[in-house]
C-alpha cells in the first residue's frame, strides 16, 4: 500500500494561508467565505481526485497550518473523512509530520510500501527526502497542471 501526503493551502485550494481565515465559514458547494467575507475555494477536480484516490491509495495531509481553523474547513466540504492521521500542525517541519503518519500507519497494521509526497511549494522536499528515503515528490502546479494530470501521473507511479 502507498501513502499519499497532501499539502493543503496552494495545493488542494487556492488560498496562500488557511489559518488566517475567520471563523464561521459559510459554504457554498466548492468554496467558503469566512466572517469577514474573505474567500477560500477548491482547485477544481479536487473531490473528484480524492475520491479516486482514496481507492488506491492510503491519504493523508502534512499542512503547516492551525488544524483548530482549518479542520473545520475540510469538514465542511465534506473531505476530513478522506484522511488517515492526517497533520495540520502550526510548524514548517513536514518530515516529522510525514514520518510520524508512517509509524501510525504501521502500528495500526498497515503495511506501507512507498511515498508520495504532493505539495505547491518544493522548500520543505530536501528534509522529506532525508526522514523518508524513497519518497516520490510531485511538485503541484509544476509537475501537474490539474488534478486530472496529476492522476495520469499517479496511475504511471502506482
């Protein structure tokens, strides 16, 4: 089984900060507005892409933000359930925040044979490399312009 990390803000909505949103958030079907009328809206493809990837592969997300403001957003949607110890943590470290994922995973029983690693940015790709070795890193919006792209990336890795 592969695990799928996934970054949040850049990568699976278009918004640079999700933690700077205020609560409440007003949904209107792939987009938020906060209480202060700022907006937060789905990459197109997203509840699509992690509906067939919840199928092949284990989902989780590394997301330097403050899961207090930012889980509600993925409830929200709809999209929390998607996930396996996801980490919405308020701290740049995501190679801690992956491979603590993977020793859940395992003591839960699963058996992981891989990772994949999708984030908008590449800053925190060199660490993640060093605690994982092997990882698999698909660069957002550089290596894939879309989340159909990035499926026909993930069929030819998995």
């Amino acid at each position: 089984m592969i695990l799928l990390v996934l970054d949040l803000d850049g990568t699976l909505w278009d918004h640079p900060d999700a933690s700077r949103l205020s609560p409440s958030y007003e949904f209107h079907g792939d987009y938020l507005v906060d209480s202060t009328g700022e907006e937060l809206h789905l990459f197109p493809g997203v509840r699509e892409f992690l509906e067939w990837s919840g199928e092949r592969f284990v989902l989780s997300i590394a997301s330097w933000n403050v899961e207090e403001k930012v889980r509600p957003i993925l409830e929200g949607f709809g999209l929390w359930d998607y996930f396996r110890f996801p980490k919405i943590e308020n701290h740049p470290d995501k190679a801690d925040m992956i491979t603590r994922t993977l020793r859940e995973l395992e003591l839960s029983g699963y058996d992981v044979g891989g990772v994949i690693y999708v984030d908008d940015r590449d800053i925190h790709i060199d660490d993640v490399k060093m605690a994982v070795p092997g990882v698999d890193f698909i660069h957002m919006w550089v290596d894939v312009k879309s989340f159909e792209e990035l499926m026909q990336l993930l069929e030819k890795l998995g």
